[in-house]
C-alpha cells in the first residue's frame, strides 16, 4: 500500500509540480522527517489502569492509577559519528544543489526551444498573410483575360493561410 502511494504521489508530483522545485521540496520533506523523528522519542507516555483495563495515552490519566513510563534515552553519537554525518549531510546537500541547477538549465532551454518555435510559427503565419494580401491585390488589378488565374491563386493563398495558421 505504501508503495502505491508513493508511486501516486510521484506522479502528482511530475504532473503538477516542475522539476525546479520537485528536488528542493525532497531537501525539505527529508528534513521535516528527520526532525519528527527526532522528536517522536522525547514525548512522555502514560500507562492508565481503570476497572482493570490497561490504557496507553499521552495526556494523566483522569480516573484510575497513572504510571510515566520513561523513554529512552537516545544513543549519545560520537564525534566522530557526528563529523561523518555532516560531511555525508553536506555531500547530499551539494548533490541536490547540483541537480537544482541541471533541471533549472534544463527548463531554460526548454523554454528557448518553445520561444523559437512560437516565433517561426508566427513568422510562417505573418509570411501567408502577406502572401494572402499580395494575391488579393493581384486579384483586383488583374486584365479581363487573367482574372480567372487570379482568382486561383487568390483561393490557393487563402486555403494555405487557413491551414497554416488556424484560428
């Protein structure tokens, strides 16, 4: 089931988010975890015995005994540990940065390439118009005997007009 989720939420992701900010809000999701989990040991439990049931809460019991059950102590980490996870903390975090800058070049060439095919299409556009206008002109100055050629050529720059740029 957890798998499940997570490939739903990956695609969520991809689909709604863009890859600028998918590894930055990973960072962030790593670290709110880290963070819940570190403190997820400190909170105090109490164990409450009422008409011979046994109950686990985190607030005094109101009625019946109450016992605090101590947590554990988390593990004291070595220097040495500490100073290793660091380093393996900032080696991550300039992966991350790395990758940042990647998908953002990415993303810009992505949008270059979009931008040049907008313009080429307007320009091809603009280019039929013309061509359209030209022929109509050449339509309304055409002799008695090359009217019907006109219009042909009239007809034919309107009907690429209209396929080349719809709407």
């Amino acid at each position: 089931m957890l798998s499940t989720m997570r490939s739903a939420m990956r695609s969520t992701m991809r689909a709604t988010i863009p890859s600028t900010l998918r590894s930055t809000l990973r960072g962030l999701l790593a670290l709110t975890l880290c963070g819940a989990a570190a403190t997820a040991g400190a909170q105090t439990v109490y164990k409450c015995t009422a008409d011979g049931k046994v109950t686990y809460t985190e607030t005094p019991c109101q009625s019946g005994t109450s016992t605090v059950l101590a947590a554990p102590a988390a593990p004291a980490q070595s220097p040495e540990a500490a100073a290793a996870e660091l380093t393996r903390q900032q080696r991550l975090s300039k992966e991350l940065e790395q990758d940042r800058h990647r998908a953002e070049a990415k993303d810009a060439r992505d949008m270059d390439r979009v931008a040049r095919a907008a313009d080429a299409r307007q320009a091809k556009c603009n280019k039929l118009k013309l061509n359209k206008k030209w022929a109509d002109d050449d339509l309304k100055g055409a002799p008695i005997g090359r009217v019907e050629s006109a219009q042909r050529k009239a007809r034919h720059a309107a009907e690429q007009l209209k396929l080349g740029c719809p709407g």
